[in-house]
C-alpha cells in the first residue's frame, strides 16, 4: 500500500499546478501551463535592435532610431501583458520565487533561436536593500536556469548595484535614463576582456538599465554584449524604418 501511494506521487503529482490558475495538471508541461492559459512570446514583429513589439513592418523602433544603445541586440520572450504580466508580477513582488524555473525554462528556450557567441552570462544586480527585502534577485535566478542548460558560465559578482533607485514602472523614459546614471559599478577584480557577454534581466520597459550595465560592460572590455529579458511591454510609439 505504501508502495502505491508512492508510485501515485510521482505519477499523478497532487502538486503540480498551472504557474498561471493553479489548476492541476497531468500532462508534465515543460512551463506548468494548462492548456487554457495562455502567454503572448514575442516571436513576431519586433524591434531588431531592442526587440520590442512594434505593430506594423518596421525594422527599428523610433526609439532606436533615434539612440543607438551601448548593446548589440536584445531579445525577449514575453509581451508583458496578461498572464505574463500577472507572472512576472508574482515572480518579483509576490514571494513567488518558484517561477523562476519555468520562466528561466523559456528564457533558455529562446535562447535557441539565436546565433549569438556567449562566453559569459552576467546577471543585473538588486541594491542590497531590494536584495534583503526580496530574498533572491530574480535575474540570477533566471541566469541559473540558462547556464545550466547551455553550458555557459555565470559572473554574478561582475555588475553591482550601489544606489537604490525608485521603482521605475512610474517613472517615464527620461526619467529612467536619468535615474541609472551613477547607480551601477563594474568590479575592477574580474577580467571580462574580449569575451562576448550575455546579459539577463527580467523586464525592460525603455531599456535604461541594461543600456547602462552594458556601458560599463563594454568600457571595462568585453567584446560584445547581447542582452536577454523575460518580457518587455509594446510599443506606444510608432516603428519607423
């Protein structure tokens, strides 16, 4: 009898739940996702410089036509509405560090589809303050999920966040520009010259931070930096050519 209820838990898990309704679930989705809910990846139309959605046949966003980011390229996996926003919501401000593994699932999934050289992942980093309230930074976490499944290393001690910033999602993308400068540092001990660096974080609004970890990336000497988030929102403005 202890037998079976054994060999019952390993396969018809009680516990394994939609990540979006808690609904169970028996079909061993990689992403925990029920067959009802649904999450928009952003694998259409989309920036080719900060890989926003933009909604028409655009190559660039206006935003990037008009500022050339310190990064190559950035990608992301979700549009950040719906579900994915909901998620993303739980994951950073919900106690919901549990996502971090289907999230990070996805975000090494995408990953795939890239031809991009990556000697090193390199995580944005949380001020000691967000760091202690959160209990974990969401970006290392995610890293740890693509590391392990591409076989790349991480440098967690690389970028690190010396002021607290307000929270950016009321803040306009002047403002954000501005708030960055100054809040990051690049440590002088780890020598990244020459290698092409990948840079994870969770959400990218206007894309001030990652523009700014990858300045200081760059100065400090590596040879490219591509940058990889969970989500970004759509464009307001229109794409231009």
């Amino acid at each position: 009898m202890k037998l079976f209820g054994f060999l019952e838990k390993i396969f018809f898990p009680s516990d394994f739940k939609c990540i979006v309704c808690q609904k169970e679930i028996f079909d061993n989705s990689k992403y925990c996702l029920c067959d009802n809910c649904k999450l928009e990846f952003n694998d259409d139309d989309y920036c080719q410089k900060c890989g926003t959605v933009i909604q028409n046949m655009a190559v660039f966003c206006e935003d990037c036509k008009n500022y050339k980011p310190n990064y190559s390229t950035a990608r992301s996996v979700l549009i950040y509405e719906g579900n994915a926003k909901k998620l993303i919501r739980g994951y950073k401000y919900g106690n919901k560090k549990y996502l971090y593994k289907p999230l990070g699932e996805m975000m090494s999934d995408c990953l795939k589809t890239y031809n991009w050289k990556i000697d090193l992942i390199v995580p944005a980093p949380l001020s000691q303050k967000r760091l202690k309230e959160r209990g974990y930074n969401q970006s290392l976490l995610l890293s740890q999920v693509v590391s392990k499944n591409h076989n790349i290393p991480i440098e967690k001690d690389f970028l690190y966040k010396i002021k607290n910033t307000p929270y950016q999602a009321r803040s306009n993308r002047k403002e954000r520009f501005e708030q960055v400068k100054g809040v990051f540092l690049a440590s002088d001990e780890i020598n990244i010259k020459g290698k092409n660096i990948l840079l994870i974080d969770d959400v990218m609004t206007t894309g001030a931070t990652v523009d700014e970890l990858s300045r200081l990336t760059l100065k400090k000497g590596a040879k490219e930096v591509n940058v990889l988030v969970l989500a970004e929102p759509r464009k307001k403005v229109k794409g231009l050519y």
